[in-house]
C-alpha cells in the first residue's frame, strides 16, 4: 500500500481501547475511533438528571480517550438497531441480559460498515484474550471476526501475537512485531503500557461500562418484558429504568417514584406518555405510572407516591392525577403505611 | 455575555450525553467548513463533550456556557482533512 493505512478502533472509553489505538496509531497509521450508543451505556445520564450529582465531573470517557491518543472519534447512534442484539442474542446472556458476544459481534459488524463507507482498510479492537468480559475467550475471538464480517480486517494489536498474523500485518501495513501478546485477567501489561505512554487516569475495564451487567437494571428490564408478555423497548423504557424507585403492586401497572427534584423535572417531561401522580398538599416527589391501571389502581399508586413525600403522616392528602396528556383530578387518599408496601412490589 | 450570530441551530433540549453529541455530529457533517452552528442543550454535560468533540474533530468552539437551565455551545466547522466526519 502506497497511501498511508486507515484503521477505525472501537474506543469503549477504558484503557484497553485506548491503548491499542495508541500502539497502531504509532506506527503511522491514520486511526480515527468510534464509539457505539446502544442507549446502556454507564455515562453521565444519571448524573445529568439528579440534582445532587450536578457537582460531579461530566466527562465523556470516550472523549476523553480520543483526546489522549489525538484520535478523532464518531460517535454513533445504534440504539434502534440494537434492539434485536439485546431481546434475541444468538449466543445468550452473560450473568444478567448481558448479550456480551452478540454484542462485540454487532458492534464490529457496525464498525466494519464505517470502514467501507469512509473509504478505511481494517480494524482494530482493544480485546484481550482471556479478559473479562467473556466474549473475550479464545474460542470467541473467531466467532466475532466471522459474524461481523471483518474477517481477518479485524486486529487486536494487544493481544495479536497470540494469533495467527491478520492482513494487516502480513501486508506490512502494520508491524506485527511491535504488536503485543496480552492474555488473561492481569492488568499489569496494560497498566505498565500505559504508563510508557504517560496515560495517568483511565476508566474501569470493558464491561463495566454497560447498565445490562447490572443486576438491578436487569431485573428492572426482566419485569418490564414479563409484564408487557413480550421482550420489547425503546429508548424512553431504558432512561427511566436507570431512574426512580419502581414499584410493581400488580401486573397490570407499575409506579416509577422519582428520588430527587433533578429526576421530578426529568420525568415531568412524560406527562404525556403515562398517568402521573402527585400529592398536592405537601412536597414529595412525582410518580409515573406504566401499564393500564384502573381508577382504583390510580388511588392507590396515590397512597403509595404520598407515603414518599413530606405527607407520609398525614392522615388524608389531596392527590393529582393526570391521565396521559389530559385532564387532572383530584383524589383525597390517605397516605399507605410502609407495611403495608409489600417487599415483592419493589422491583 | 452576548450571542454569536450562527447561520444553523440544532435544538438538543431533553436530549441526554452523548446524544447531543451524536445529533451535533450528524448535523455537522451535512454542513460546510466555515459554518457557525448554534446548539441549545439541557443536560450540563454538553458544556465538556462538545467542546471536547470539537477538539478531537477539528472544530472551533466559539462559545460555551450555561444559559439559566439549559446550554448553549457555538461552533465553527471545521476544515474537512484526511478524516471522514
């Protein structure tokens, strides 16, 4: 190849991609990164919305890997067509709805797509053999490069020399000797490499960075298939499961109760979507309520949202109720007992 | 301080990052090196992603900063080199 290389590294925002993008970018390749938003990534969502966290840094670890390494980087919106990765995963979940392989594969495939249409020759990943996540295991490392359709365009500058050469490096395009032979869970290769490059600061392994390997969302996301009989969201499902107390009492609806005045605002914003519920007399928080609930349901997800607020021993509060996008009325209920709110309703 | 005339503005209100981000680039790149745009936001973290966005990009940032409740960050498109954004 006369021209310079191209390569395209998927930058998750941790060390490792940071690295390998550093390494290939060393060998004077043109490395431009990109970064997938599935809608599950840990970022600064939470942050943004409550209020006692307005004071904490908000800072795009994506970004910021870019500007170390002097990258560019995409960042692309894959959140409609990861849906199916997410509900119907070919190779399953992890130890919560975490379709980790299915998900390198997509995301690959997606980067494979970037490559071909912005006119770049090949790929590179920051996976390490034998590292967390699991779809990082030697058996999968081919099944990723198959899937996606990368094929041998697809190199692991940090762990290559465990593999067979890839057409970059057989083409000369990038030196397989100045590659690396990482495997296993040790971070003492990565640390030390990062300290040659004079990386001070990096965010947590790969893994971490995804609500799906969190038990709490992911039952969240469980009960939310279960009660709709069928495995489907959209994006608005996913914010607000990273937001509010949820309580279930029935199948038939579910109350999200927000914690703080940074997530009453936010989720006033859907008013129009589900009923809401308020307690009039007093401060307290606002609820949501998903699913179809009846009139008596309404009253009761009123007692319950009273109990939260500053009413919660009052013996009768007047309760808003607004249906979606249409007229509020008002109920006179009498704030529930906490015992009375049944350990299970809490999902 | 006063506003900087732009000639687009991209409405990123009730978006969270990095979807601001994501919108600013898709609008970015329809857009001609030189162009001024103008994004209003309401999540405080555009005030570090797009500038940072900006930076690795090649676009020049002309403002940023907090306006009551909601952001407001103008940028300058930058020349398209090498790259593909």
């Amino acid at each position: 190849m006369s021209k310079q290389p191209k390569a395209v590294a998927l930058i998750s925002g941790g060390l490792d991609s940071m690295l390998a993008a550093q390494v290939v970018k060393d060998q004077g390749v043109h490395v431009e990164g990109i970064n997938f938003f599935t809608g599950f990534c840990v970022e600064g969502h939470t942050h943004a919305i409550r209020q006692k966290d307005k004071d904490k840094a908000k800072r795009n670890n994506a970004l910021w890997s870019a500007e170390q390494v002097g990258v560019k980087l995409h960042i692309v919106d894959i959140s409609q067509e990861y849906v199916g990765v997410v509900t119907n995963p070919k190779h399953g979940y992890g130890q919560n709805l975490n379709p980790c392989l299915d998900c390198k594969s997509f995301m690959v495939a997606k980067a494979r797509e970037w490559m071909e249409e912005n006119g770049f020759d090949f790929i590179i990943t920051g996976e390490v053999v034998g590292q967390r996540p699991k779809s990082q295991r030697r058996e999968t490392f081919p099944v990723i490069a198959d899937e996606s359709g990368a094929g041998d365009l697809l190199l692991r500058p940090l762990c290559a020399k465990r593999f067979e050469p890839t057409l970059p490096e057989r083409e000369g395009w990038v030196d397989r000797e100045q590659l690396y032979d990482f495997s296993g869970r040790s971070r003492k290769p990565q640390m030390a490499l990062a300290a040659h490059y004079g990386f001070e600061e990096y965010s947590q392994p790969a893994g971490g960075c995804c609500f799906l390997t969190d038990e709490n969302f992911s039952r969240k996301l469980a009960d939310l298939w279960q009660a709709r009989g069928t495995k489907e969201y959209d994006l608005d499902d996913i914010m607000l499961l990273k937001m509010g107390r949820h309580i279930r009492p029935a199948p038939n609806y579910k109350l999200i109760i927000a914690r703080e005045d940074g997530e009453n605002r936010f989720m006033g914003g859907y008013r129009k979507r589900f009923h809401t519920v308020r307690d009039l007399d007093n401060p307290g928080p606002l609820a949501l309520v998903q699913g179809e609930p009846s009139a008596d349901d309404l009253e009761t997800a009123a007692r319950i949202t009273a109990r939260y607020g500053k009413g919660r021993s009052a013996e009768q509060v007047r309760a808003e109720i607004t249906p979606p996008g249409g007229e509020a009325y008002v109920a006179e209920v009498a704030p529930m007992p906490p015992a009375q709110i049944a350990e299970d309703w809490h999902v | 301080m006063s506003d900087t005339a732009e000639d687009e503005f991209l409405d990123a209100r009730s978006l969270l990052c990095p979807l601001p981000v994501i919108r600013t680039e898709e609008r970015v790149n329809q857009l001609a090196p030189g162009t001024v745009l103008k994004v209003r936001a309401s999540d405080p973290g555009v005030l570090h992603d797009i500038p940072s966005w900006c930076r690795v990009n090649g676009h020049e940032v002309l403002e940023a900063r907090e306006d009551g409740d909601e952001q407001v960050v103008v940028l300058k498109v930058g020349a398209d080199d090498d790259g593909a954004s």
